[in-house]
C-alpha cells in the first residue's frame, strides 16, 4: 500500500511525540494502520509525504542510491537573479558537502497553494518569489539550506512531488491511496 499525504505545516512526520507540550503527529489524520512514512518531511515544511507497509518500496523511495526526485515549491524572501539559480542549479556546497546538481526555475506567476497557518510573515519592503527545485539528495532541511547559501532564505517550502507521485488536488491534511 501506498499512501499520498498532504502532510501541514507544524506537523510531525510520525505518529508519536513524547516532548511537553505535544507536538501534532500523523497520528490525528486518520492514516491507515501499519503504515509509515517512507523519508521524512521537516516540521516547519509541507506538502507531500508518502506512507507505506512495504519496506523494500519505503527504500527504494528514500535510498539516495536509487535517485529519485523530489520536487519543491519553494517561496524565498528576495528577488533570484541569474547568478543565484545558477549557483543552485550547479550544486551549492553546504556544510555537510557540495550537493548534486538540482533542476530550478522560477515559478511566474506564484503557484496556487492553500494557506497556511500562521501565515507566513510578509514584509512589504522586502519582495518574495517562488522557485520550483528538483533534487536527488535528501539531507536534512536541504532545501532550505541551499536557498539561504545563495542568499535567498526560504519562507515556505511545500513538496509537491516524490518520484512519479504528485501532490495533486489535496490539501493540508487530506490524503489518497496511490495506485
């Protein structure tokens, strides 16, 4: 079984959290049982996260070796100019290394995308813009980081696809079996 999730903003990507006060977990959004997340997905990011009971497909999804793509839209706080995407398409060195090559784009007009709560923080002196960013890596808050090293800090990021598997139509806490 495979499972499609809109996984929200500020929810934990498993199904249990132990800290004071409790977190949101998967746990409220009534998943199928047996199933886990199959990679992860950062607490303060959205968007899709796939579930399975199949362990061997949990690792072909997330096993870097297999290289499969994620994709991102992602709101930046700044204007990219050319030298920023080249530099993101190129493969920014972060602390950890340098990290693959990355397909990006700017997304214009801004996609459509459900809100969010809280609202991000908009601040009328400083523009924003929407990137689309296609990676083959999956390191801890990745996206984020190689957003900030090339000066443009992330505001929001939402996936919107893992592998063949796209978001689609859902929304912030609904999901769907992927056949």
């Amino acid at each position: 079984m495979l499972i499609a999730f809109y996984k929200p903003f500020q929810v934990l990507t498993q199904f249990t959290d132990r800290s004071e006060p409790p977190r949101r977990t998967l746990a409220e959004f009534g998943l199928p049982e047996d199933v886990y997340p199959a990679g992860r997905l950062d607490y303060d990011s959205e968007g899709l996260l796939l579930l399975t009971d199949d362990g061997r497909l949990a690792n072909r999804l997330t096993d870097p070796r297999h290289g499969k793509r994620k994709t991102y839209w992602v709101q930046v706080e700044g204007t990219p100019d050319v030298e920023a995407l080249r530099q993101l398409s190129d493969g920014v060195v972060l602390s950890d290394g340098p990290c693959l090559p990355a397909q990006v784009g700017v997304l214009d007009p801004a996609p459509v995308v459900p809100p969010r709560e809280p609202p991000i923080r908009v601040r009328k002196s400083v523009p924003d813009a929407w990137l689309e960013v296609t990676i083959r890596e999956g390191r801890n808050r990745q996206v984020r980081r190689m957003t900030a090293a090339v000066g443009l800090p992330t505001l929001r990021l939402i996936r919107v696809q893992m592998d063949s598997v796209t978001l689609g139509d859902l929304q912030p806490g609904q999901w769907r079996e992927v056949v």
